[in-house]
C-alpha cells in the first residue's frame, strides 16, 4: 500500500488541474455557487464554480453572524483529511508550484513564522472586516487579483474606467508575490494563506495522518529535502505546516513514513524521542 502511495504522488500535478478545472467549470455555477470550495478558488472569478470560503466567511463578519455553516463545511473537510486539500486540491497552491518550476535562483526558507497566516485569518478575515464592514482580504488577495480581477478587466472593458488605487495596490501585492513563488516553494500557503490556518489544526486528529516508524528512520533528510513546507516529517510528521503532498513518502528510501489510516497501529517512536 505505501508503495501505491508513493507511485500517486507522480499523479499529483494532474490532479491538481483536474480539480482546477473543475472548480472552475462554470456550468454548475447554478447547482454549486452556494457550496464552499475545499480550496482557495476566488468566488468572483468568471468560471468559478464554488463560494470562496474565506470569502464567505468575511461575508458574515461584515454581517456580524457567525458563520456556522461555513466552518461546518471546513471542519469536515480537516477531520477527515486535515490539509490535503492545500496540496492535492488547490488551484493557487498548483500555480505557486508551477510557478517555482521556472529557471531562477531559488531561496529556501526555513519553515519558521508561519503563525502569521493566523494572524491574518483572525485579523484580516475576521476582526477588520467586523470592524470595517468591508471584506479586507478579499480585497488584497493576490489569488483574487489573478483569477478575478484580472480576466474580469479583460472581458469588460467598460468597468476600466473604475480602476483605482486599491488595484494598483492589488496589482503590486500580486507581482510581489509571483516574483517570490518563482524562488521560494509556495510561500502563500506558508506565511499568508488564512485557509491552511484554518485546516492546520486538524492535521494531527485528522483520519489520514502520517507516521513514522522511528525504528527504521536514518534521519537522513531526504524527506525535508523534498518537502514543499520544509518539514523533518520524522520531527513532526503531523506538523501544522504539512500540507499532505506525500513527497516524503515517495523520497524516504526506508519507507518509514506511512499513512496513519492504513496502518494496523501508532508507528513506534525511538527511545527519548518526543511525540509531535
């Protein structure tokens, strides 16, 4: 089974723009507009498919109601598969890795700081539009500029006239962003991405998790190596950052790392070793 695991990870792009495409697909906007998408998809972008949930969640901030069923749908989606959904199923995280696949120099960071897409889910999604009754993150979202602003610009030529300050603002975070994905892997879903600190918690409780079996594991790295969030998955292979691309599980050369649901038991952890 681990080996299946490993061999779908070579599947992962295609997957990714398969469900591109379908949360984009345009026609069952009449059906699915009201769902929330299990991904960061703008809800103004022409073709959308589904509500963006972040989106949808500064709406009832605006309205100062809480938003029960948003976070009913989201909370589904992180216990039965905690973050996958950033790295099987979203469109802008499949962008941010195509987008590094360019011939630059590249910049690996170190996963540090990442409490501050928190910060930005519970100030620019919830308390500032509370406050403003404004959607500030939607706003600014580079994801939004990309798959809204700008092909909406394209296909009404009229509504260029309305251009202001804001867009040129939303221009620069957005080339801001793009030149810092081309040398640093998916840093929107790192540092910024108000969704991933909404699934980031579920990853340890989820019902697919991973393990290691310590016993087995020459913390040779090969797992960092690989890792789009550079986790050590034998520190903490149930990391909030960890975004369940299973890369490590394809890389590990002692298939250590295993997928907590299809094993009979906890993966045993090294003497003195701490659990994560």
């Amino acid at each position: 089974m681990q080996s299946l695991l490993a061999k779908s990870t070579r599947w992962r792009g295609w997957v990714q723009g398969l469900t591109t495409l379908l949360t984009n697909s345009y026609v069952t906007q009449s059906v699915t507009k009201s769902i929330p998408c299990p991904s960061l998809n703008c809800y103004a972008c022409p073709a959308a498919a589904f509500a963006c949930p972040i989106g949808s969640l500064q709406h009832f901030a605006v309205q100062r109601k809480f938003p029960i069923y948003v976070l009913g749908a989201l909370s589904v989606v992180g216990l039965v598969i905690g973050r996958a959904s950033c790295g099987w199923f979203c469109p802008f995280g499949w962008f941010q890795e195509l987008l590094h696949k360019i011939p630059v120099p590249k910049l690996r960071l170190p996963n540090r700081f990442n409490w501050t897409r928190y910060v930005i889910l519970i100030g620019l999604v919830g308390v500032i539009p509370y406050l403003t009754g404004e959607p500030w993150f939607s706003k600014l979202c580079p994801a939004g500029t990309l798959e809204a602003a700008l092909p909406v610009m394209g296909l009404y030529p009229d509504l260029r006239a309305e251009i202001g300050v804001l867009f040129w603002i939303k221009i620069a975070l957005l080339v801001g962003f793009l030149g810092w994905m081309m040398v640093t892997l998916r840093p929107f879903c790192r540092w910024v991405c108000p969704l991933g600190a909404i699934w980031s918690p579920f990853n340890p409780i989820s019902l697919f998790r991973l393990e290691v079996a310590q016993s087995r594991c020459g913390h040779c790295n090969k797992c960092q190596a690989v890792c789009p969030v550079d986790i050590r998955v034998y520190e903490s292979p149930n990391s909030d950052a960890c975004i369940r691309c299973l890369a490590c599980v394809r890389a590990c050369p002692t298939n250590c790392i295993s997928v907590a649901t299809l094993t009979a038991g906890p993966a045993p952890r090294a003497a003195g070793q701490p659990a994560k």
